[in-house]
C-alpha cells in the first residue's frame, strides 16, 4: 500500500530525475514481514493491531475503545502491512546510516509520531520515528529527534521522556490543538531532564519566525548534546494553506530546516509525517530530496503523470498567504532564551555499548535479519543519498 501522497511525491522525484542521484534501499518482502512492532509497542497492542478488521471489529469493542481505534485511528483493510511497510522503510534506513552506506537516508512514508506504546492516535499506529531512533541506538551513542510537523511530537518524546541517550526538540502549534502537549516546560523526567525540548508556537507562523525559532536551539543542542546521529521528521502540515496545519511557512523555509542540519555532517534519517494538502506534501518533499541531495532543481515542475495536480502554475514554489502572525518578535525571543538556559544543563554522555541495553531507553532487540544486500551494498558504495520506495 502506498498512499497517494508518497505516490505523488516519489514521481514527482523520478521526473526531476533524483532517482538517478541517489542509491534505492530496497526492502524485501522478508525484511518487511521480520519487523517486529513489539521492540516498542505492547504485545497486546500490536495483537489486535494484526488481527483486527473491518468485518470483525465487533469482537474487538473493548480493545478498540482501549487502544484508541476509531475515529482519529480508523480500521482499514491492510492496517497491519501498511504499518510493517512504512515502519521497515524507517528502520532499513537507520540500518544503511549505522551501516556506513549513507549520510542521508529518506523514508517519506514514515514519520508518524504521535502513536504511543499501546495506543493507536492522530492516525498513527505503529511509531517508525521510536522503532527507528531504537535502531540507530544499537550503533551510536546519542540520537537526536527533531519533529517541524504543525502537531507536537507526543510519541517520540513520551517513548524517550526519561533517557538521556535520546533528545527531542520539537516545534510546534501549542494551544487548543491537537495533541494538546509540547509546552515549554514539558522538558523531561529522571535521567532524561532537559534531554526534552518543546517549542511552543501560535498560528501563523511565517519563514522568519520559524528560523528565529529553529537555528538557534539547533545549534546549541548540537554544540552541547553532539548527537552522531539525527532524525528529523518532516511533516509539511507546517506549510501554508494546510487543511490541518495553523502555520505559514514555504516550501523553502521549511526546507532550510533541512539544509541548516545537513551543515553539521552528522548521519540524518529523513523522514516524513503529517501534510493534508496533497500537492504540497509532494512539492515539499521533492524540494527537500534535491536539498538533501545538495542540488538544485527548477522551480518548474516537469509534466509528468500527476502534472495536473498542479496547475495552473506548475511550480514548487508557490506564495504563502496573508494569513496574521501571532507570534511576536520578542515572544519568540523569550522562547527562546528559556530553552537556552534548560539546554545548559544538558551534556553529551558516553555510553558503554556493551551494557546499551540497560541505558534507560525500551528495551532494545535486534531485528532477526541476514543483512546480505546491504553488505554488498557496501562494497559498491559511492553515492551519499538514499531513499526507501515502497
Ligand atoms: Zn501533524
């Protein structure tokens, strides 16, 4: 299953021609069925995640009401594969950056943060974003999670709340909006206090604001945390003119987040998330791989099958619109600074891998799985940038 935005969006990748630049992770059927959900999720969630459906779904009433299936969540016939197709996709790329294969792994169809130990939410049911960060934590010591969906990071954060092996920064709309969590002094708990960072924003947020935001934080969580390695997920509810999203960035502010932590050379598994207006999901995610891949593309979208999508311009780029910008210079300023202040408390800690296991984060059990094409994939290695296609 692929859903139509990917679909859209890995065309659209191909007509500009960025296949061509980059190496394809296949992930074979065997892999796809070996993902294991319970490295993170309970064992009887992931139960009734394989075993529900649409025609017995009266026998599951109390666990659909438990597990949050329904509305936000809702059965669909092929829930478990899609779930096992988008989360491999993640975790083939954590394996190919701890593997040495790539600077840049993407996996557009990942990224969906909001979904909990035991608990389906936001149309979320499996989290790729932990099961992935739980991948690349077999092979480096510190991870850094970096979420600029328009909704929180609830998932990612909660999954990691006490360990400081993990950080997450979040960027989000905070206010009578879904989740409802992120607030600036949600920082962490135990072992993990300060390693939790949520910026909180109002609607409207325009290019300028987001970069006050964003550049700043990132670069001190860089200078004291010193991750070895990055997933930033991408979600493009964030763009001006989502149905869903209160924000008003453009494709190319919401790429400079991108390009900003490409600068510091550490691995990055890109990966995607929300987006509810389907011809920006796919224009900003085609933008994005030519940012990751360090090219530039023409602003002119090359005809190809979905061309018609997006007339009458036909570009990437488009205006943004005149929606007010609730977020004051000097709000965000003072934002700013708090996080600043918490993050001196943070420090870039050592861990003895052999004893990883103990660490503080979920426990952690290595995927059943006989690597061979990637280690042939080694061999031949000689481009930097990947991208899973389902
Ligand atoms: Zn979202």
């Amino acid at each position: 299953m692929k859903p139509f935005r990917v679909r859209m969006t890995d065309e659209m990748i191909k007509t500009y021609g960025m296949d061509k630049q980059m190496d394809r992770m296949f992930v074979e059927p065997e892999y796809i069925e070996s993902v294991d959900f319970s490295v993170f999720h309970s064992d009887d969630y992931v139960d009734v995640l394989k075993n529900l459906t649409l025609e017995n779904k009266d026998l599951y009433a109390d666990q659909i009401n438990r597990f949050n299936f329904g509305e936000d969540c809702p059965i669909f016939d092929g829930m478990f594969d899609y779930c096992q197709i988008y989360t491999a996709g993640s975790l083939r790329g954590a394996t190919w950056l701890a593997q040495g294969l790539s600077d840049i792994a993407i996996n557009w169809s990942g990224g969906l943060h909001h979904a909990k130990k035991m608990e389906a939410s936001g149309f979320c049911y499996v989290n790729d974003c932990v099961m992935g960060i739980l991948e690349l934590l077999k092979t480096y010591e510190r991870v850094l999670y970096i979420d600029i969906d328009c909704h929180h990071g609830d998932g990612v954060e909660e999954a990691f709340f006490t360990t400081n092996r993990v950080m997450t920064a979040s960027f989000h709309k905070f206010g009578d909006y879904f989740p409802g969590t992120g607030a600036i002094d949600d920082i962490g708990a135990g072992p993990g206090k300060y390693y939790s960072v949520n910026f909180p924003l109002s609607e409207g947020v325009d290019d300028f604001t987001f970069e006050q935001a964003f550049k700043p934080v990132m670069k001190e969580i860089m200078n004291r945390f010193k991750p070895d390695s990055i997933v930033l997920q991408c979600g493009t509810d964030s763009l001006s003119g989502d149905r869903l999203g209160l924000f008003n960035l453009s494709v190319k502010g919401h790429a400079d987040c991108v390009k900003y932590m490409r600068t510091f050379g550490v691995p990055i598994l890109l990966i995607g998330g929300g987006g509810y207006s389907l011809r920006n999901v796919a224009r900003c995610w085609t933008f994005e791989t030519s940012v990751a891949l360090g090219i530039e593309i023409e602003n002119e979208i090359p005809p190809h099958e979905y061309s018609p999508y997006f007339g009458p311009d036909y570009r990437i780029h488009l205006p943004v619109s005149n929606m007010e910008n609730n977020n004051s210079r000097e709000q965000v300023e003072r934002t700013t600074q708090q996080i600043l202040q918490n993050l001196k408390n943070i420090t870039a800690v050592n861990v003895d891998h052999s004893n990883y296991r103990n660490q503080g984060a979920y426990p952690i059990n290595h995927l059943a799985y006989d690597d061979k094409e990637n280690k042939q994939a080694m061999e031949d290695k000689n481009k930097d940038v990947t991208m899973d296609q389902e």
